[in-house]
C-alpha cells in the first residue's frame, strides 16, 4: 500500500509483570481500509487495539498517527485524534440514555440537551440505526448497544473505528448489516480494524488481514493472498484437527427415559407454552432466531427466572422440579453453560484454577465441613489444561485473562461438576478455532458419556454438525423437530421463520 498510513505502529512492546501481551509489533492501518485482526485466544488482538485507542499505552516502541508521533496516554487522546473503539465487553454506561453515552465525555460541545437529542438523532439516522435517543441503554439488546457504541463514533467523527469481536454477539442478519455499514464507511473514508474468530468474516470482508500469535504480529497480507488452511497455519503454526464428528450411535426419542421433560412452560412474554423432551446420551440441538425463547427457557429451568415464571411443568428423570435457585438446579445435576461470560459470576480476583475449583465445590463440597480441597485441585487442573486455559504469567486473574479464555472457564466451572444435563447456550463464541474443536469434542463426549445434552447455538452449521435430534423454537414455542437425518439448513430456517 502506497500513502501515510493513518496509524503505524513500530517495534511495539507491552508487557504486564515483565511478560509481553504484545511483542515488537510493526502494524500500520490505512485511510479507508478495512483490516482484520485474527489469532488464538490471548494471541494479542485485543491488546494491540487498545494500544492505539490509548486504553493502555506501550512499555516500547512509537505509534504514529497522520506519520506523527502520537501521545496516546488516554483515550481522550486517541479519540482527539479521531480513533475511537468499540470494545469486546461494551462499555455504555446502562443508566444514561443513548444519547447521553453517544455524547459522554464531550458534553461541552453541546450546550442543551435538546441538540445533545438531535445530534444523535441524527447520526442514527443517517446510519439507518432503529434505536431510540432517548432510551435507557440499558434496556437495549447487545446489537443495539455495539449500534450506539459504532454511532458515538461516527458522531466523534472517527477517522478510525477499531471493533473487538463485533461480530460475537450478532445474528447472521444482524452480521450482515454490520458489514455492510462498514463498507458505506469506508467509502467515506473511515479505516477500519476489526477482531473475529469467524476466519470467513476475515476472508471475506476485509482488504488486508493481520495474523497474530503469542504476542507477535506473525504475517499481514492482502485478504485475497490468504484462505481458512494459510490463516490457521499462521495462527497455531501447524495444522489444525479440525472435529469430526461421528455417525449418532443412539437412535431417536423413546428409546430412552427423558432425563428432562418441560410442558407447557411460560415466561413473561418470552417462552410461551414451551414443551420438549431431552434423552439420556444424545445432543438435541435448539436453533431458531435471537428472541425465540431458547435462552429463556434454560433460564426458566436453572431457577434464574423465578419472577416472570408464568407456569407450566418440568420434570427431572420423572421427578417433577422447580428451582427457586440455579445452585439447586447445579446440585441436582443440571449445568448451564451460559452465553453471556458475565451472567455467572467468577470471582474476578481468583485464578482460574480458584474458579473452577468454586465450580467443583458447589456441587460436591456441600455440607462438608472440610472440603477436600486436594480433589477440587486436580479437577480443576485437569479441566483448565483439556480446554488449554491460560494467561501469559502464572495465576493471572481471570480479570485479566483473554476474553476467549474467560469463556472457557466459565465452560469449565460448569462441566467440572459432571451434570447429568448440560445446556450449552452458544459454547463457542468468541473462543479460537482450535478451541472450538475441543469445545464440540466435549460435548460429544458428555453426549456419550450417557449425559443429557441442550446445544443452543444461532451457528446452524454447529448445530447441524453436533445433534441427533434437532428442535426449532419460534415465537416461545418449539415448531418442529427433525432427526439428524432430516434436518437441512434451509429447512431449519424455513421452520424458524415461517
Ligand atoms: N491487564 C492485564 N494484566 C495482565 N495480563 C493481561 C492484561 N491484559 C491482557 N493480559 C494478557 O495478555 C494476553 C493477550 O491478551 P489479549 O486480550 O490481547 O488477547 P486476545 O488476542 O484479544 O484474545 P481473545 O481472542 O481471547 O480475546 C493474554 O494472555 C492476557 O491474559
Ligand atoms: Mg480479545
């Protein structure tokens, strides 16, 4: 590429505890570019962005902006400069309304809070963004929140917008649209740097990709040089075992006792009527669109909803349940491994190992007096190396691990306590292709290991890939149903739209 880029980075270093995140990095990005950050989890990604949107700042090296040395100390400073980053975790403050947050720290640019509305008004408009100023933001669904953090930047009038994994959270239609107001972006000029462990998302949308891996910036190169294999082998330096899965051994409902049962379960305005069956030793995959009730009614069975629980029945291998609580449903064998990393609260300054162990304990230190503290250990070893957990130094909180690697030990504190039904409620978003082969191995092997299994995923590939049976929910309610044989995508979403 020809021209000054819009931001360089030479030979930068950042270490924490003397460890590098991110070692002598040279990156540059161009006016109007879209740019693809890709590598495992902890590889640096989030880290080099927030070098250049000055959320932390670099131990060596310089960062030019415009071909200028940039004093990047805060993010006030890069967002002067016109950088501004949407961030993997958002960062909308819930109790200010949206337009509030599109303002935040440049209030005195604006002197009522009618132009505030405008202003904002206006942009999301011009986005073609259907959210409303004046609402909580809060109150607003994740695509909403990462619409508003993406028009704060176009109201800064951001010459460079990074995205952390925007894509994590997103319906396929929700993805689509992000993409193509990147694009309208970038006609006008924004550069653009985004994260995503969907390798395609690289290939496919952006003119140049960059591929790290354990703190190094391993290759850049133009999207149309590279395919899935060169990424990967740049990523994990080898080849990549990518998971097969097996012929199903066990045949179809009735051939076993369900270990769960729900009928005619009803919550808020969310699941209504909701009945199916879940088998011992089988994975029933639940596909349908964000909004059709899936997550809730996992949330209904764990005990996580009490309030809006507007009736209906459940059953646990024949014996009828009803949980106050999730730490009753976790002693009685059901684990529920969450889609949202924050819902189930690690303990932030603990290790991994220490979270995972809580996991181990809440099921099977109970009532003891002295808690076999030794067996908690190991299973939390054994669990923090089969999904390889780690961090760059040794007994890093999990406050500042990778967030692919918090993930996984929000997966592991659940499987550690070896339910006898698990609900995976989207497993592998946002972790790294390797680790998403691991993570659909283990819930084959629960599956086989003679475990009832819920696959909630809005990846239909996965979900094609790993069930025996497949249910398509809509509306609250379950629509259809297919055996592994049967289902077909465009049947599926025939089933979960019409
Ligand atoms: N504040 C911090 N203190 C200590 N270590 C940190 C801190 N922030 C990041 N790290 C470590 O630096 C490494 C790189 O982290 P980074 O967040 O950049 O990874 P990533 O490539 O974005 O991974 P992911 O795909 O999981 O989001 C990780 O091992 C992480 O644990
Ligand atoms: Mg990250």
């Amino acid at each position: 590429m020809t021209g000054t880029p819009i931001v360089r980075l030479e030979n930068v270093t950042k270490t924490y505890g003397g460890i590098a995140a991110l070692a002598q990095a040279d990156f540059d990005l161009h006016p109007g570019e879209i740019h693809a950050l890709v590598g495992e989890n902890g590889a640096g990604k989030s880290t080099l962005c927030k070098l250049i949107a000055g959320v932390i700042t670099p131990n060596e090296g310089t960062i030019r902006v415009d071909g200028q040395d940039a004093n990047l100390a805060t993010p006030k400073d890069a967002s002067r400069l016109g950088i501004s980053m949407v961030y993997q975790e958002t960062s909308l403050v819930p109790q200010l309304t949206v337009a509030q947050n599109m303002v935040l720290g440049r209030e005195s640019a604006f002197n009522s809070i009618r132009k505030v509305r405008n202003a904002a008004r206006q942009v999301l408009q011009r986005l073609n963004f259907k959210v409303d100023p004046m609402q909580l933001a809060g109150s607003l669904s994740t695509a909403k929140r990462q619409m508003v953090e993406i028009a704060r930047a176009v109201l800064n009038e951001a010459r460079v917008i990074i995205l952390d994994e925007p894509t994590a959270a997103l319906t396929p239609e929700e993805t689509d649209h992000l993409f193509d107001l990147m694009r309208s972006l970038q006609r006008s000029g924004v550069a653009m740097i985004f994260i995503s462990h969907a390798l395609e998302e690289a290939l496919n949308h952006a003119d140049r990709i960059s591929v790290l891996r354990n703190g190094r910036l391993t290759v850049t190169g133009q999207a149309r040089d590279f395919d899935r294999n060169r990424l990967i082998h740049h990523m994990i330096g080898e080849e990549l075992k990518e998971f097969e899965r097996e012929p199903a051994a066990s045949a179809g409902p009735g051939s076993a006792l369900p270990v769960l049962r729900v009928e005619n379960v009803r919550m808020g305005s969310m699941v209504n009527n909701m009945s199916f069956s879940i088998f011992p030793g089988q994975i029933t995959g639940i596909a349908g669109l964000i909004g059709s009730g899936r997550s809730e009614v996992a949330k209904v069975i764990m005990g996580h909803t009490k309030r809006n629980f507007g009736g209906g029945r459940i059953w646990l291998e024949g014996r009828e349940v009803r949980y106050a609580l999730p730490a009753q449903a976790v002693a009685d064998g059901i684990a529920y491994v969450s889609e949202d990393r924050k819902l189930d609260g690690f303990f932030e300054t603990m290790n991994a190992t220490e979270n995972i162990g809580l996991g181990w304990m809440a099921k099977f230190g109970r009532r003891k007096l002295i808690a076999p503290l030794q067996r908690m250990a190991q299973a939390a070893r054994d669990w923090e190396s089969r999904l390889s957990i780690r961090g760059i130094g040794k007994n890093q909180s999990v406050l500042y691990l990778s967030g692919g690697n918090q993930q996984k030990v929000v997966i592991a504190k659940s499987l550690v306590q070896k339910p006898k039904l698990v609900i995976f409620d989207e497993p592998t978003r946002g972790v790294d292709v390797g680790a998403i082969a691991e993570i659909r191995q283990i819930v084959r092997d629960f599956a086989e290991s003679g475990a009832g299994v819920i696959l909630i995923s809005s990846y239909l590939p996965e979900i094609l890939d790993l069930s025996d049976r497949i249910l398509v929910a809509k509306s609250g309610t379950i629509v259809a149903e297919f055996a592994r044989g049967e289902a077909t995508a465009s049947r599926i979403l025939h089933a979960a739209i019409h």
